[in-house]
C-alpha cells in the first residue's frame, strides 16, 4: 500500500438545487478500503449528462464533486495491489504507482457476474462518479473504488508490448472515459442485431448459427437481391456522442464492407448547424480509404427525413442510432425507421413515459436497446477505434476536432453555462493550469 | 387456369359492433387475379387474436368471414401459374391442383424487398385473412392472393423427396398457419439476441462476427465461470401460443445445450390453473433425451417471480417471452427481466401506451422486440419442429394435446362464446363436418 499526497486540492462543486457550481479547497482523497486507488487528474471532462445533475433534474439534495471522464496518473495504490493477487482482475497484480489510467464514469468490480459477462455497467457494485457518494473526475486528485477492475491502464499495455498509446494526446484518451464508447456501443447494438444480420450476410431472416441449413426447401420468396444489402442508417442527435456514434460506424460499416462487399448510407441528423457543420467537417477529416463503399448526408431533421426515404427506397432506415435522449429523439426514431428495423437508444432518459402506443410498436415490429453503454467492456474496442481515428479525436480546436478547448478550474463556471446553453462544443479541465 | 366450384358455401361469418357470429351461405369465391388460388378448407383454426374482432376491438364497421389460420387443397390457379414462370417464386411454376397446403395468416408475395429477406409479415401487398377486404379461412372455399409467395405445399415438399408430412394429421398441420410459427419466433427472437449470445458462447460481450478477437487485452474482469453459463428464460401467457413458445423454446435450448454444453432452466408461467395444467400435461409428454440439461418449473405469477430469482441468483430472468399481448403482461415480463435482458413480445398489443418511462428502460438497459410473426419465412423451421414434436402436437382432445376438439360450423357460435370467456382450449372447425 502507498500513500497519497496530503492536504488540500481545489475541485468543481456543485450545490443544489440547480446551476450553482463553485471551485472549492477540499481534502486529497485518501485510500478508504484495500481495493482503492488514488489517482492524480490530468485531464477532466465536461459531458452532457453533467447537464442532468447541473440543471437540477437529478433530485441529488446534496453538494458534490462534479465529474465522471477522467484520466490520469495513479500515486496510490491500497493493499489489494501485488504481484501474488493473481485470482482477481488482471491489474490487482500489475497496476502500479505512476501508470496512467484511464477510467470508465461506473465502477465496475470485474468480479460479478454481470462483471464478467461484459455488462460492466450494471456491476452489482455499480456507483456513478460525480455524485454525493462518490467525488468525481473534476478535481486534482480522485478516488477510484475497485480500481482492478474499474481501471484501464495505458502504462500496462505498453509494458506487455501490446499496444503503445503512450504517444496519443490525453485529450484523444480522455474520449474513452464515457463518449468514444458509447458511440461504439450505438452502432455495436445496430450491427449487432439479428434483424440486421440479412443486410449484412446475404442470407434471409431466420438464419443463425445455430439453426443449421435446413433440408426443407424454403419454397418461398425469390433469392435476395443487391438492393436488398443496402444498409441505410440514421444517426440522431450530432452533440459529442453523436459524433462518436457516426465516425466509430462509418468506421464499422467499411470494415464490413471491405469484407462482405455490402453498401451502406449513412444520414446524420440534427436541428443545430453549428453540430452539423461539425459532423461534416469530421467527415471531410477521415481518410476516404477507410470509408468503404458507401455515402453519408448531414441533415436537418426535414431533410433527414427525406433522404432517408430516397436513400431506402422509401422503406425507411434499417436502424436508427438516437444519441439524445428525450422523446422528441425517439418518436423521430420510430418514424425514421422502417417495419423490423432497430431503433439503438443510448441518450440518458428520464421520468415521461416511452411515446409509444402498443399497436405501434407491434405494427412496426420494432425492435429496441435501451441504456448505459457497459464502457470498461467496451476499451478495447474504443481503444482501436480512436487510433485509427486521430484525424478526428487527436487534436484539440480545429475545425475536425471532437474537443474544442482544455481550459482551467478558473473557467469552469462559465464552461457550465456555455455548455448548458449548447454554445460550446466539448470542454475538457486540466486541473493544474 | 383452373376453375373452381360455382355455386354457394358455407362460412362462419362476423356482424358489428361485436360478438355477432352467424353461419352463412355466401358465394363460393373465384380466381380474380392471375396470381390467386382457390382453397377447399380441410380445417381452420379458431386462435386467440379472432378474439379482439370478435369483441369489437378493431374498429371494424363492415361484417366479414372469420379466421385466419387454414390448411386445405388447392382446387383452382390463375393464369399465372404454369411450368415456365420461373422467374418468380417457386410454386408460380410447382404448385398443382389437389396439391395439400397451409396458408400463412396474411398475404405475402414473396417479391418485395420485406420479403425477399424475411420479414414476410410486412411484405407490400400484407393483408390479414378474415377482414371484410380478404374473406378468412373459417369457410368451405378461401381465395388466396399472391399464392405462389403466401402458400406452403406440402405436397410439393413430399414430390421433391424433402420431406414427407403427408402422413402428419391435419389438426397437426394446421398449426403452422400461426400459433407454432409465432412461438418459434418468441423464443428465437430471445436465443439469436447479441445481449443472450455471451450466455451462449461463453465469451463476453461484446464479442461479435465482425469484430476480429482484438489484440488488446481487456485488462478487465475475471473469466466467465460456469454460473455465467447458465440461461433462465421466463415465458409469460401459458394460451396456445405460450404452449408452442415453450415446447419450442425447450426445443432450441436442447440443441443448444447438447452443441454447445449450455445449462438452462425455464420458467412459464400464468395466472390460469388450467393452463398451467396443460403446460405440465405436455411436459410430461416430451421424449425426455430431447430436454438437454435443463429443469422446466410451470408457475403462477408470485412462484414464477420467485423462481426466477431463485434459478439466476436473484439476477433475473435473461430473456422473458411474452405471449400475451397486455401491459400486465409487460411489466410482468419488465420486473422478471434482468439489466441487459430481452423481451421479447409475440402479443398483438393495442392502443394503450408502452407502460415504461425513459428512465425504467434505461436503469435496466432493456432490449425489446415487439411485433408480428413472419410466418410464412419461418414455415421450414415450424415444420422440421412439428415434426419432432408430434408428442405434443399430433393428436386432439388428450391431455398433453394442444388443440382441444374438432368441430362443426353448427357449433361455431358457441365455440366463439367458450373461447372468449376462457372455458375452452383451442379449436378447429371441419366446415365439412
């Protein structure tokens, strides 16, 4: 066990009951149980779903430390760490005191079930950062509980001479903290699904592996044809997860396309055009060899709706990915998509009732994934993703980039109300300048 | 071009505004268009979802014949239907007169996009037999649009060696028209769902085809240990369709367990003593070496619950199927359900609204499929299962037997009456009888 700093440090709080963020002289955290981990800040984000909790939405009655994408340096480490703790997740024997880490915005134990599974964010030991119970990213110093299993560590990868990010930028790295992989997990959901799988094999709905090739004939309809592998694809919502969400599909849709000769159309909707002009800015950034064989459209929602119509031949999108979580999202979802398509839903919702009737849901045979996305499963996945994508996540305020600035505590206020009005883009804090 | 009989039939037919059954003599109906057949009804099924016209829950203002679900002979072909017409599907060139057939629930011409990969039941021209614009089945004659997409011939199969079902009885047979269809298609919408294939496989999410097994170490959580392994499914509405979903779902999960070493258990449960009594009844029936390494419980609603938690060690249940087609039914199935479970709804819901908020499906991350069987695209798989189970479905009127009697049309008004109020199982009409 290892000791961190004492003393002071100054963090973003918030007070209820909304809107009301100050920059507070708090404790160093300290190693509470033998699991934890310290970890020293060097760059915090500002997220959307901070907005929750900042605009007094969340009924939180307490003040806390605001934050939940952080990454950073470990300076302690508690007496669960060393090389004989070899039953448990892989970094209780090989974390060690000076790696840099990246952490998801939940605990995750890496030893329960759903742990284990991948469904790392319903760990039964589940605990959000940034709430009352447990101080968040966007200070100097922060507390991680489980850190084993929570953790991701960049410094260990490179030790094991598997991947070197040690050159990329903390602000690309501090996209896998929540956003890059819950873009991932958007289209991971769509591409993943068995309504979808026809599109993508070539083979008619009810194929599966494990339902072998059956010796009745079919005895139904004609051979699927080339129109019939046209992947059309709607995006909406452009804010930070919405872009995520559109460069890791394009990404996924040409690895696809490169194997499975499939073509794929992709629209990107929203009402705002400053997040349009983002969006296509993004996608004149990527390099075209990667974008395989198939066409993407920025639109509005009018023209979304109208390109997706003529794109599909009027059969409406295969799968919608909503990245904003309200019902106005979903109910452009639903008409967006078309009879057994996907509608992927990764927009925090809250309290009103899902807008749909129950004819409309079995008329349409939608099918739904809702919720968190499970982001310590989903590393290494985003891990590959943003390198391959530095054209997009690797610099900090250019016309491309998914960051717009890295600013101090001292701005932090301000960021806040910036953002909450959405005239800026994303924010991150280095908590030392 | 044949020509059917002139003349008069009867049928079973429905008047507004709601429980009017009446016994008529109509028109036998004749070829309008090039691509129609004409059926003699052997039997026609009286199914649950006869019920919400029956009752007056369709808005339907105009009287009509009944029935959806029919098995006959073809005794007549439109022009469309000859030797050369090999470009379209392939009974446009195979279907004879006298050929034995099973008919889908709705019209599918098996040359639309929705069709050409699967999802017959949203094909273009989809019409529902039993509609004042498409006479059903429950009549001595049915005319049949688009018959080289919609029919099924058994006795094409048998011609080309497939497979011979000519001696399988027709109260057997009949059941393809939707009941074991629609069930099949509960449990594989459960089984083929990229949030149950972890369960299957043994390998964590969010392992996928076309992700290649990264070079990245997941850092993260132990491996999966054989409880991880094990899959609790609930089935909730134990009617006909619930019977099909379970004896299939038991089916899949044997295959399943003997390939891949998979554990399971099952739960089905309903409020209806007699039902469950049933569900025992065919349990009991079922050849023992095809029940794989499972245990099966039949439960009211408070035992399935508890079940439930006992089987997954208070997780809940992977996948619930829900065959009933209510919002009790859904927040039955939403409370059994585990975070990152399936519902997966075959009901026919109506207007009521989804009783979910946004935040329910969120906390939960819950995945649902609602939505109409693709029948006549699940016909191969329907068969090769009621091949196997004709334990359970080759017989009337025993214990372990899914269709409780045969009857007449002189007791069609009465059967209508029982059925609705719960105090008969299924029913077939023999309207030769």
């Amino acid at each position: 066990m290892s000791i961190p700093p004492s003393g002071t440090q100054r963090a973003v709080r918030w007070y209820p009951p909304a809107y009301d963020i100050r920059v507070e002289t708090v404790p160093i955290p300290q190693i509470l149980e033998p699991d934890d981990a310290i970890v020293m800040i060097k760059l915090a984000g500002l997220c959307g779903s901070d907005l929750h909790i900042y605009r007094g939405h969340e009924d939180v009655d307490a003040d806390l430390t605001c934050g939940h994408e952080l990454i950073g340096e470990v300076v302690a480490l508690g007496a669960s760490f060393h090389p004989g703790a070899t039953d448990r997740p892989e970094l209780y024997s090989t974390l060690r005191v000076g790696d840099k880490v990246v952490s998801p915005f939940t605990v995750s134990c890496g030893e329960c079930h759903f742990c284990r599974i991948g469904f790392t964010c319903r760990c039964i030991h589940s605990t959000l950062f940034g709430i009352p119970k447990l101080p968040g990213g966007q200070a100097q110093y922060t507390r991680i509980p489980k850190a084993g299993g929570t953790l991701f560590s960049l410094s260990a990868l490179a030790a094991q001479g598997k991947v070197d990010a040690t050159s990329v930028s903390d602000s690309s790295l501090l996209l896998l903290a929540d956003i890059l992989p819950t873009g991932i997990f958007a289209a991971l959901q769509a591409l993943q699904h068995p309504k979808i799988l026809p599109v993508l094999t070539g083979r008619a709905y009810p194929t599966s592996g494990f339902i072998p090739d059956s010796a009745i004939s079919g005895q139904g309809a004609t051979t699927l044809q080339r129109a019939d592998r046209v992947l059309t694809i709607a995006v909406v919502g452009l804010g930070p997860v919405g872009v995520c969400a559109t460069v890791s599909l394009l990404d996924m849709l040409a690895t696809i396309g490169v194997q499975q000769g499939l073509e794929y159309n992709v629209v990107a909707i929203d009402p705002n055009e400053s997040r349009r002009r983002k969006v296509e800015a993004v996608y004149a950034a990527i390099d075209t060899t990667s974008k395989g064989s198939g066409s993407f459209t920025v639109a509005s929602i009018d023209e979304g709706k109208q390109m997706v119509q003529k794109n599909s031949n009027g059969a409406g999108a295969n799968a919608v990915l909503e990245v904003v979580g309200n019902n106005s999202a979903l109910k452009l979802a639903y008409e967006l998509v078309r009879p057994f398509g996907l509608i992927s839903s990764v927009g925090v919702h809250q309290e009103p009732p899902i807008p749909f009737t129950g004819r409309e849901v079995y008329d349409k045979n939608v099918s739904f994934d809702f919720g968190r996305c499970p982001v310590r499963a989903m590393f290494p996945l985003a891990l590959e993703i943003l390198l391959k994508r530095q054209d997009v996540f690797g610099a900090v305020g250019e016309e491309a980039s998914l960051v717009e600035k890295i600013v101090g505590f001292d701005e932090a206020k301000e960021s806040y109300e910036l953002f909450d009005k959405g005239e800026c883009g994303k924010v991150l804090f280095n908590p030392w300048l």
